[in-house]
C-alpha cells in the first residue's frame, strides 16, 4: 500500500510541475506578447509623433526620428546616412549624441564614397538588412571602416537596415550596442519604422509640390493665373483701395525662341520674374498669367506709386541680358479707386494701356534689337564687322551704277551691312580663323542665311533685306545654298552681295603672308561670271573697281 501511495504522490508531484512549467511557459509568452504589443505601441507612437509635430527642418525630423529608434531598439548608438544613388555616395545626416561622446570626427565633409563605408557598402550592394552581434569577431573591416567613418568609437554590436522607396535606396540607417543580441523583431520594427516615416514624408512632400505647382508657375516660381484670380477675389474690399494693377509684356521672346531656341527664352523670362521680385514689395502679388504676360497686384497703392513701381522695372530690366538681348517689356497700369468699379475693367484698361505702349515702341525695339545683333557680332569679331561695312560701300557703288532709285540704294547698302546677321547664333569658334571647321561644323555655319532671314522677318518690315540676306549665298549655275535657286531667280541684291562679298573676303580676309591682289580676285570673278556670279553684274563690277 505504501508504495502506491509514494507512487501516486510521485505522479500528482509530476502532474503539479508539468503544471507549472506550463504556466511558466504560457507567462513568458504572454510576457513576451505584451513586450511585442508595447514594441508595437511605441513604434506607431513614435511614427504618429514623427508625422504630427512641427520640426523646423527635415534634419531636425530626422535627428528626432533616429533618436527615438534608440528607445525602439535598446540601442545606445544610432545614426543615419542619406544615399545618393547616381553618384554612389553617402552623406552622414544624423547621429546620436553617445557617437559624438567617443569618437573624434577625422572627415569634414561627412560625405563618404560608397567603398568605404565598411558594413553601409554590403546593405546596398545586398539591399537587405545585416546584423552583426559580434563586430570584433565577426566585422572584418573593409579599410578601417564598420559601417561608421573613420575616427568614429568602436561598436560591440551592430543593426543596418537600407530604407528602400520605389526600389531605390534612399538612406542607411544604423543602430549599435544593444545590451542583448539584435534579432529579426528588431529588424522588423527598425524597417517597419523607418519605411513608414519615409513613404509618409515622401508622400507629404509630394502633396506639397503638387498643392505649390497649383497655385505657381513651374517655370519663373511665380504665381499663376489661378492664384492671381483668388488673391484678386480675396483682396477686392474697400479696405485695400486704392489697387493698383500692372500689365507686363515681355519684348523680344519670340525672337529669342525663334534665333536661339526655347531654352533661351526661357531663360529670359527667368531673369524678368527676377527683377520683377527684386522690384517690388513682400506684400505684392507677382504673377506669370500666359506665355509672355505677366501681371502684378499692389494693394493699398495709389497710380503714382504704381508708375515708380513700372519706372523701377524699367531701369532694372536692361541689366540682365540673355546672350546679347537686354530684358525689355511693355508695362502699362491702372488703378481701382471706387469700391463699385468692376475688376476686370481696371485689368482691362492697365492690358489697354500695355498695348499701347507695345505698339509705339514696335519699331524703337526692333532696331534695338539689330542694334544689338551688330554690336554683338562688332564685339565677337572685328574683322567680321569691318567686313559687313566694306561689303555694304561696295553694294552702294554697285547701286549707282545700275542708276537704282536712291531709297533702293540705301535698302542695298543696309543689306549688304547685315547680310551676315545669322552668324549670331553661331558659336565664338566659327569666327576663328585658325579653327578648322568640320563637316558637321560646316553644315550648322551653312545656316546661317536662313537664321539671318527669320531674324530680319521678325525685327524688320523690309521683305527685300530678308530675302536678299537669305539668298546671298546662291549661285548663278544653281549650285549654292539654302534653296538653290539660279539665274534672276536670285533677287538682285543677293546677286550684288555675293560679288561684293566674294571680292571683300579675297582681297582682306586671305593668309597676311600670302595676299591675293586686287587683279587675280577680278580675274576669278571675270572666270566665274555665269558660273558663280551674274555675268552682267560681274562686268560692272570689274569695271567699277578697275
């Protein structure tokens, strides 16, 4: 009997500690739930905190964030490094305090080229998270480097994570010398936290840019017309009378589109917003509101003001200049001084009275325009200019022996000033004469007639000075350039240029040690006559300078 009894006290001793290690085991689980429900907690509390409270700058978010992925992951160490993809390059952003405590930075710039980032290089090269609970052991350095830059204290253990948007590495982010080993909870609430807070500041940012590019435009950072409307609804109240709006049309971007290209012209409207805010006051609404247009709104400011205001932009404006066009517009201004007066109307009469200044000043602009073509060109070379006036007294000889009435004379003299008008746009090389040009260089030089006649269509009324500039390179056999035009299918000027041209340029422009005389130039032309030249007009002209 006594031995049952010891038999079954054994069993009832067994079933009692089975009990209890299973109410040990159930505890620690349930302990070790509640830490991860805490971890969990803390983590979207801190991304809830990230997100919600105002930081200065994004550094001062970022510094909070990693310091706060300190507490995360019982880590006394923590830092993070911004990744540059395209240049392969990190940049240190934020570091904890403990770091800086023992370690001496040896590198200024805290900006670190990817293969010599020790640990940092591997997750990028890998685009996955490495843990490494023995750095002595375990980290063989790549020179000198565990994942810290150079002169940083030494890590026991160490937790790198990359933070990945849109498939591309944005940033590192490190953690070290955890008390305990790192694990994958650790890994997953580091990746969990950093990938919400970056997919949200992304997301945010985003939000922004698009909230901004609605109300400005993406190219001058100006307002667009559709801010300008509501600030207009906005500040239309008696309170703000007198309002005062200025009309401005920029002169001179279709040219510089057409001559140079659009990036140039949009380089000219760059300068003109510039001066526009440099010009006017913190409290006035500056808005691009088309291509060429732009407006301001001035509240609280009488016609007086307004007029200081236009003269202002009018004294800052010639100061900036795109290649060798000086910025210039047409501004015109009204002012609404009755609560009752319709808005439009005084938007109306300020676009009125810019149109009226553009029309009057139409010519002045265009030939400052081709004031500026010359003197561009007087300045990039001075044989070049010497030439266009040689060109242009010899066309003037010619003209007189035709017996032209006197005003084609002069139109025949201006042609053949700025026949060469298109050279321009060429770069600075084409007018070296040491510079060998090649086939490609000799293609663009080529263009140069047909630059010169879009030139002369949009500064100058004239259509014989475009046509004669355009074709001053054909040839009487059909065999020159842009269109191939022969016989008296060449306009006469252009005829008369290219002798004038031909002969300037042999007897001026040839070798200094080798110069052609006058009598072998007049014996080429005398040979080329009905080839290359009009032979009637090659007769003449021999005659002349003979």
């Amino acid at each position: 009997m006594n031995g049952v009894r010891i038999i079954i006290l054994i069993f009832i001793i067994f079933v009692l500690l089975i009990h209890v290690l299973i109410y040990k085991r159930r505890n620690n689980i349930l302990i070790e739930n509640k830490k991860r429900y805490e971890k969990e907690v803390l983590r979207l509390q801190i991304l809830t905190n990230v997100l919600t409270r105002k930081f200065i700058s994004k550094q001062e978010q970022l510094d909070y964030l990693l310091h706060q992925a300190l507490k995360l992951t019982q880590s006394q160490y923590g830092y993070i490094y911004l990744y540059d993809e395209e240049r392969r390059e990190f940049c240190l952003n934020s570091w904890t305090s403990s770091i800086i405590k023992d370690c001496i930075l040896m590198e200024e710039s805290m900006k670190y080229e990817l293969d010599k980032t020790g640990v940092c290089e591997e997750v990028v090269r890998q685009k996955k998270p490495i843990v490494i609970n023995d750095v002595h052991k375990e980290c063989v350095q790549k020179k000198g480097c565990s994942g810290c830059p150079k002169g940083y204290g030494s890590l026991n253990k160490l937790m790198t994570i990359p933070v990945i948007i849109d498939d591309e590495i944005v940033a590192i982010v490190g953690v070290g010398n955890k008390s305990r080993d790192y694990n994958d909870e650790d890994i997953y609430h580091l990746t969990a936290l950093m990938s919400g807070v970056w997919h949200a500041v992304e997301r945010r940012k985003t939000l922004e840019n698009i909230e901004y590019l609605s109300f400005h435009d993406s190219l001058t950072d100006l307002y667009n017309r559709r801010f300008f409307d509501e600030e207009v609804k906005r500040l239309d109240r008696e309170r703000n009378l007198p309002i005062s709006i200025i009309m401005g049309d920029v002169n001179g971007l279709k040219f510089t589109n057409d001559i140079f290209g659009h990036s140039y012209g949009d380089l000219l409207l760059k300068k003109i917003a510039e001066v526009l805010k440099e010009v006017c006051r913190a409290d006035d609404i500056i808005a691009r509101i088309g291509g060429d247009e732009f407006m301001i709104l001035l509240p609280r400011t009488n016609y007086c003001e307004a007029k200081k205001i236009i003269s202002r932009i009018k004294n800052e404006l010639p100061m900036k200049k795109v290649r060798f066009i000086k910025c210039d517009m047409s501004l015109g201004a009204y002012t609404k001084v009755d609560k009752n007066q319709s808005f439009k109307e005084v938007i109306d009469k300020a676009e009125e009275k810019m149109y009226f200044e553009k029309s009057i000043r139409k010519k002045e602009v265009q030939e400052q325009l081709v004031s500026f073509i010359i003197n561009e060109l007087h300045k990039i070379s001075e044989t070049e200019y010497n030439h266009y006036l040689r060109v242009s007294q010899l066309c003037k000889k010619l003209g007189r022996v035709l017996f032209l009435p006197e005003d084609e004379i002069q139109n025949l003299k201006t042609a053949g000033y700025i026949h060469d008008i298109g050279k321009v746009a060429l770069d600075q090389k084409y007018f070296d004469k040491e510079y060998k040009l090649c086939h490609q260089e000799i293609k663009e030089m080529k263009k140069h007639p047909l630059l010169g006649y879009r030139i002369l269509n949009l500064v100058h009324a004239n259509n014989k000075l475009a046509e004669a500039v355009l074709h001053h390179h054909e040839l009487w056999d059909g065999s020159g350039y842009p269109q191939g035009l022969k016989g008296e299918e060449i306009p006469l000027y252009s005829r008369i240029i290219s002798l004038a041209e031909c002969y300037d340029r042999y007897t001026n422009e040839n070798d200094e040690n080798n110069p052609i005389e006058k009598k072998e130039v007049l014996s080429h032309i005398k040979e080329f006559a009905g080839q290359k030249y009009d032979p009637k007009l090659a007769e003449l002209f021999i005659k002349i300078i003979e």
